[in-house]
C-alpha cells in the first residue's frame, strides 16, 4: 500500500512531460552567484555550460526554459537523461532535478472551485457593489510577495486610493500579457510578473499575471488587501474583508495554473521577487508530503534559503495532508511554516426531520430552494442500493454507479463520506442529476470546513448527528425531512480548532526541528476572489468575494502579520521576526478559556499548531528574540548531513568553513530556533541543549527570570534562571536540560518555557520524544 501511494505521489509531483525525444525540463541548481558576476555574465556562462553537454547539435537558448542569475545561479532546461546526468558532475553545480510539479494549498474543494472559476472572461468587468473602504495610514513601505495563480487587479481590495508613492527601492516591473497591461498596477499593486509554467500552463491565458483559478487573488487580499466594507459571499459572512497589513504594498509573481505550480517558475518568482525588493514573500503552496524532496532538490527550500540570507523574510503554508502524522512540508528551518485553525464562525444548514420536527444540526454552504417543513421523502444511500450491486457498503456511501436512481429520484439522500471515497462533490454531482432533491453527507472529520454546494441542498452533520437521523427512518414508514437554509453563525464555539487537513508535524526532514511553527486561520476564509459564470440560482451578479479554506489562507495572515512587525521594525531579520510572532501572544487556549482541540476533539499539541494561533498585534513588542543567521543555518544544513564542499556551492562562505567533526542530527536541538525538540530521550536519560536570547525591549536594563511548564514524568531545568540585561549586554545564553522520570506508557511530552520581566511574555514551546 505505502509502495502504491508513493508511486502516484511520484507521477503527480513529477511532470513527465516528455518532449519528442524523450528530453524533460530539469533544474539545475548552481548556488550562490560568485562575487563581481553581473546577471549577464552569469546568463552567458550558463549557456555556455548548457553547450557543453547538448549532444543533439541543438542551440543552448533552444533548451534554457528559465535562467536565476539575480539572488542565486541556476537555470532550466530541456534535456535528455544523460544530458542531466552530465551536467550534475559539472564544477558548480549543486544539484540536479526533473522540474517538479508542486500544488496550491486549498482543501479538497479546490477540486470544485476549479470546475467553476473557469470561463471568466464573459463575467468579469462586472465590478460594484463593495466599495473600498478609509485610506490606509500614510507608512506605506512594507512590501509583501506573494507567489501564486496571479491576481486580479480590479478588485477593490487592490484600489491605490489613499497610497503614496510607490517606494523608491522598488525596482520590480509589471509585465503585458494577455489582458493585463501596466495601467493595471498602481501605487497597492506595485509588481506583476509571470513565467513559462511548462506543463502546468494550463487552459487558455496562461501569459499573464491576470488570475484564472482565483487562489492568488484570495491570498493577496488576506495578506495585504484594502478594508473593503460590505463583503460577503452572497450575504454569507457580511462584513468588512481586510488584509493583515492593509497598508502593505503587493507584488504578485504568477508561477502557478489551476494544474499547479511549476518547481522552475518557483525558483524563478523567488530570484526576481529578491532582487525586486520585496520584504516578505508569501508562498501557498508546496510538494505532496509523499515526494519529499531534499532541501537542495526542493524550489521552495532553495529560493527561500537564498531570500532569508539576504533579510527577506519567507512564509509558506504547511500543507493540507492532515490530520496524519508527519505529513508538514516546508519544513526547512529558515521558512515560518503555518497552519490552519478555525475561525468563530460557521455556516449551519441543519436537517429537519419529520415526525416531531426535531432539528439536527449540520454545516455547508448551499443555495437551494427547498420548502422549510419536512415534506421530502427521506433514504439512505444502503436503501437505495442497485440491485446489480452486491456491496452495500459503497452504496451507503453512494459510491457513483452503486445506486438505483429510481430509488432516489425526488428523494433527500443519507450518504456517508471517508476519506478515499469519490469526492462529495462528484457524488452530490451523482445525486443532483439523477433527481434527488438533496443530500445529507456523514462526515466525520470535516464538518467544520463548510463545502460549497451552491444550488444542490447539501448539509454535512456528524457521525452522532447521523445516529440520530438513522433513528428517525426506522421508527417510521415514510420518513420525511428538509434542509434548511445556511445561515452564519458567528460567536461559535469552540474555536479556534486545528482544522482537519492541517499538516502535522513532526517533519519527516528532521524532528529535532518543532513544524509547524504557527497555525492561523484557514476555514471559510472570506477573501477576494476572480468573477465567475456559475451563479447561484436567483444571483445576476459573481460575487467579489469567496469563502476557501486551506493552509493556503491561514499563510497570508502570517505574511500579513510579519510585513506589520517589519514596517515597524525595519531592521528586524526575519529570525527575529519569527521569534516574535512565535513567542508573543500566540494562543492555545480557545474561546471557551480551554485547552484548543483538534476537529476529532482531542487536546491538540505543538506538533498540530507550533507555538499557538498568532495574535495579530503582540508580536510588534516581544521583548527578547531568538536570533539566527545564515552562519546557523550552515551549520544546521552541517548538521543535517552536508558536507563543506556542498554547503560551499549553496553559498558564498568565509574561507576555511568547515562543518564541526561533531556534527551530528542530534546537534539540530541546539539550533537557536523559538521553539526546542529533542528526540530519543532515554526513558532514564537526561539531554541538554542551549539558546540564547537578545534584548530587544525599550529598555536597556531589564531582568527576565524564567517560568517552565512541563508535563508529569518530565524534569526541565533551566540555567540560569535569571537574565539580567544591561546596556552593553544585549545577548544571554542559558541551558534547558530535560531529563525523564517515570515516563512510561508516554512518547511525546510537550510544555514551554517562558522568560518574563513583568511585562514582556517569552514563550518557547517545547516537544521531547522518547
Ligand atoms: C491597458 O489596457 C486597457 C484596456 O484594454 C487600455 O485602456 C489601456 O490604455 C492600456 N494601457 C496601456 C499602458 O497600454
Ligand atoms: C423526536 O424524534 C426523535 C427521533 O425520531 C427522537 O430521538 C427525539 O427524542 C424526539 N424529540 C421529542 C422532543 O420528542
Ligand atoms: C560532499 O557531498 C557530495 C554530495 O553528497 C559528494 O558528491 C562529495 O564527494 C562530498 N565531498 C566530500 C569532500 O566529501
Ligand atoms: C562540537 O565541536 C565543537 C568544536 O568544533 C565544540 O565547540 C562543541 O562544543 C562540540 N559540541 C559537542 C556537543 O560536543
Ligand atoms: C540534567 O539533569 C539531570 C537530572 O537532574 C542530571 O543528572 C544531569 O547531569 C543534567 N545534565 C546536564 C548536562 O546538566
Ligand atoms: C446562503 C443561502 O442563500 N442559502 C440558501 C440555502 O437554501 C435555502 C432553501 O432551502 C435558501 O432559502 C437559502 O437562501
């Protein structure tokens, strides 16, 4: 079976995309760019290393699909096998692999916002009704970078009204493609660029920054978008849609089609978005967690790893493969990796049922037409079963084909729904046209991500919701029931709770590194979205806005958060950025004050939501930070397993760098990370590792004494206990020292080590696993 997964894992992330000739697109990753190399230099010698393996008489310009000479060396490439093969013993080159194909992190409902957003054109310079709201404030200079699906410029929520120049630094361009243009830039949209996505171009207009799949549009707005008053999804969620740094300016690098995102576009949207000037990039997307890539056949890892080194700060989503276990990807130590929470709102369809009129609650988001009293036949997906199918049990699923429509016709359907089932939306697709009036899907785990059904009456309920529903139809002979209307229900509680598709740590790279770092919200989020065609019934005009869920949308609140610690804090790196989104205010408590949950309702750990759910503001004053360099990210990439010479290529290194002969993975604890994970403590063993933290406060002498929480059968010591900061000393080291007493039956213990001087709140999650 694991065998089976891998296998398509491999072909969906890999773009086989063989040419004629059996020749495919490679990367091929070349490093640091060496000193007093101009960018055209750099492209003539690429070329002409191109030339040296091109054995088919062909031109190198022929084959060179993208070429990185900006922030870092490297290029892509057509090549055959061998050609590949022969440029990765070439001197310079760091590595060597087929360009992969990476995906948008929205849940699966991607699938149907796909089949939906498509046809724009038509319906598009239909804008009105939001209007944007109070100009911004006047310190504008943040930029954020988002790389994704494109943007569409004519949303309010990328009105420059209120902004001012745009900042003499910025020295990115916005590209003509197909109905896009430079007048659709301005002083808040400041950049747009687009790439050759190869086999990812999807349909039609893939030349150009204009978005066509509406996740890019979603993204730009939640990390910088205008207040735009009056936003809702068809009068679900009314109220004000705002980006986290409202003030911020956008640049949007397209590298993504609804097919996906091109591994060379990526690197090519990090090297240009470097060298542009922007202070933060966005990235909502990632590989399967089945093709693990290492960090230097990995886009993301090496556009990033360059962005840090030279301040730019990197946030990305940490996928949406939950809620299994070791499924976080972005995982590298220089990325703020997120997850995803819930919001206190929800969307409530609830089932009506015959007999006494008893309501069951349940959660989706449909415009339907159905009569409110419960007059609609009701059966199961198992009472319906087709009489040419033995297996009642895809039936109850209502697997498509194992139904007889006869049956269902006119009927309100019971259907169960697991994971590895035919998407709900095929199904209730099935359903709708076969007659059925609506659709009652059981649905464990994911009730809380409301699913768009638009006009076929769905609702989600579950598992004990469905008992009750089963109850109903046996104690009768003709059972009836309706679905109601969704309403928004706000205040709702508990939230915020990890979301069920949120990839958990810990990271299959190394797990002596605590991922995912932060979660965010990304259930239902309302954000700007492209035109459509599909309307709901009785609607003349495509929303401005939709509601998507995905680590995706929880990433840009993040972003958004950091370009607001940035432009406060101009000279901040963005280590000390993420140490303060990660050790201020973060929550793990939800709003009944209780610890936060998962969906399935257990306590939820470090390894579901990092150090917590961030707050918004906090993090603008954290008091002390962790600090860490591109000198710790050496030794951490020393650590994981690389050798000098390797690390020499990835970037330029003072003379004589060597990795320590002790280098070892257990050595990656003691990178000076916000958060601290040991792994294979010895049931009777003690570990220690060390951290250092520097004073940023508005005083220069100020006293932090420490405060550890730690679960039962764990010791956590911390020396010293006491750090007395003065104005010529800025940094302090100390030393956490775990050891284990009486831990049986435990394997993973976490708690947090928090400094404070009375008014600053330091706190480090920490995970040990035995
Ligand atoms: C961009 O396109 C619009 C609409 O087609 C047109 O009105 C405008 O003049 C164009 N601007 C430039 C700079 O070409
Ligand atoms: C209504 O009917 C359901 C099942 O048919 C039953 O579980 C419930 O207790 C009834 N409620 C009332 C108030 O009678
Ligand atoms: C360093 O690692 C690379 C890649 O694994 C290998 O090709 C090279 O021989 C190694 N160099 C040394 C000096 O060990
Ligand atoms: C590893 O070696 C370095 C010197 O190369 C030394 O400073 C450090 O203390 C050693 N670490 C451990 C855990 O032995
Ligand atoms: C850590 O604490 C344990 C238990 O108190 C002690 O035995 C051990 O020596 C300590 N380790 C270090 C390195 O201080
Ligand atoms: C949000 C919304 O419009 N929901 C619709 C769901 O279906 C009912 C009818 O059953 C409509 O009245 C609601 O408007």
């Amino acid at each position: 079976m694991w065998l089976l997964l891998w296998f398509f894992a491999a072909l969906a992330v890999t773009g086989d995309g063989l040419g004629s000739d059996g020749s495919k697109v490679y990367v091929v990753y070349m490093g640091t760019v060496p000193p007093r190399t101009s960018p055209d230099l750099l492209r003539q010698s690429q070329l002409r290393l191109v030339g040296t393996v091109l054995k088919r008489g062909q031109k190198a310009e022929r084959v060179v699909v993208q070429q990185y000479k900006h922030a870092f060396s490297g290029f892509a490439a057509r090549l055959s096998k061998d050609e590949a093969a022969s440029l990765r013993r070439k001197p310079g080159v760091v590595s060597v692999f087929p360009d992969p194909v990476y995906q948008l992190h929205t849940t699966r409902s991607w699938e149907f916002l796909q089949e939906t957003a498509v046809k724009i054109d038509s319906a598009r310079r239909s804008t009105g009704g939001a209007k944007a709201a109070a100009a911004p404030p006047a310190t504008t200079d943040t930029i954020i970078g988002l790389l994704d699906s494109g943007i569409w410029p004519e949303s309010p929520s990328f009105d420059d009204a209120g902004f001012g120049p745009v900042p003499s630094r910025w020295k990115g361009t916005c590209m003509t493609g197909r109905d896009f243009n430079s007048s659709n830039c301005n002083k808040k949209l400041i950049g747009a660029r687009y790439y050759d996505l190869g086999e990812v171009r999807g349909p039609a207009q893939s030349n150009s920054p204009r978005d066509q799949a509406g996740h890019g549009t979603h993204t730009s707005s939640t990390a910088a978008g205008n207040a735009v008053t009056g936003a809702s999804y068809y009068g679900l969620a009314p109220g004000t849609a705002k980006g986290g740094s409202a003030a911020s300016r956008v640049a949007m690098y397209r590298v993504c089609s609804e097919a996906g995102c091109a591994g060379s576009a990526i690197l090519a949207g990090f090297d240009d978005a470097i060298a542009d000037g922007v202070d933060v990039i966005s990235v909502s997307l990632g590989a399967s967690p089945y093709f693990r890539p290492d960090f230097s056949d990995d886009p993301i890892a090496i556009g990033s790893f360059h962005a840090v080194a030279k301040g730019v700060m990197v946030v990305c989503s940490a996928g949406n493969s939950g809620p299994e276990a070791a499924t976080v990807v972005n995982a590298a130590p220089w990325i703020l990796t997120v997850a995803a929470t819930t919001i206190d709102r929800n969307f409530e369809s609830d089932v009506v049922l015959g007999g006494n009129n008893s309501a069951v609650k349940g959660g989706a988001i449909n415009f339907s037409n159905l009569d409110k009293s419960p007059k609609y036949p009701l059966i199961t997906g198992e009472a319906a079963k087709s009489s040419s199918v033995s297996d009642s049990d895809s039936a109850s699923h209502c697997e498509p084909g194992t139904l007889d429509t006869s049956k269902t016709k006119g009927k309100i359907v019971l259907c169960h729904h697991s994971d590895g089932d035919t998407s709900k939306v095929e199904k209730v697709d099935v359903l709708n046209s076969a007659g059925a009036v609506g659709c009652i899907l059981v649905n464990k785990a994911e009730v809380a991500v409301a699913t768009t059904y638009l006009d076929f009456p769905v609702t989600e309920v579950t598992s004990a919701a469905a008992a009750a529903i089963h109850k109903y139809i046996a104690s009768t002979s003709q059972p009836v029931a309706t679905i109601t209307p969704t309403t928004t229900v706000t205040e709702y509680k508990p939230a915020p709770v990890v979301a069920y598709f949120s990839s958990r740590g810990p990271s299959s790279q190394t797990g002596n590194l605590l991922k995912p770092d932060v979660a965010a919200p990304g259930v239902n989020i309302l954000a700007s979205w492209i035109p459509t065609t599909s309307l709901p019934i009785g609607q003349k005009q495509a929303s401005q806005f939709n509601l998507v869920s995905g680590t995706s949308m929880a990433c840009p609140h993040v972003a958004g958060v950091a370009a607001t610690v940035k432009s406060w804090n101009p000279t901040w790196s963005p280590a000390a950025i993420r140490s303060a989104i990660m050790t201020t205010g973060a929550t793990q408590l939800n709003n009944d004050r209780a610890p936060m949950t998962t969906d399935s309702g257990s306590v939820a750990t470090p390894y579901d939501y990092g150090a917590g759910q961030v707050h918004p503001t906090a993090a603008l004053d954290p008091g002390l930070v962790y600090e860490l360099g591109e000198d710790d990210y050496l030794q951490f990439l020393c650590n994981y397993g690389y050798n000098a010479s390797t690390i020499k290529l990835i970037t330029s290194l003072p003379s004589g760098f060597n990795c320590a002969a002790n280098a070892s993975k257990d050595l990656i604890s003691n990178l000076n990370y916000p958060s601290i994970t040991v792994t294979g403590l010895s049931k009777t063993g003690s570990r220690t590792v060390t951290r250092a933290v520097t004073n940023v406060g508005a005083l220069e002498e100020s006293t932090y004494t420490v405060t550890v929480s730690a679960p039962a059968g764990l010791d956590v010591k911390v020396t010293p206990s006491k750090l007395e900061f003065t104005k010529s000393v800025k940094k302090l080291a100390f030393q956490v020292n775990f050891s284990g007493k009486n831990m049986a039956g435990k394997s993973t213990l976490s708690g947090s080590v928090t400094w404070s001087d009375g008014k600053h709140m330091v706190r480090s999650p920490f995970v040990v696993t035995i």
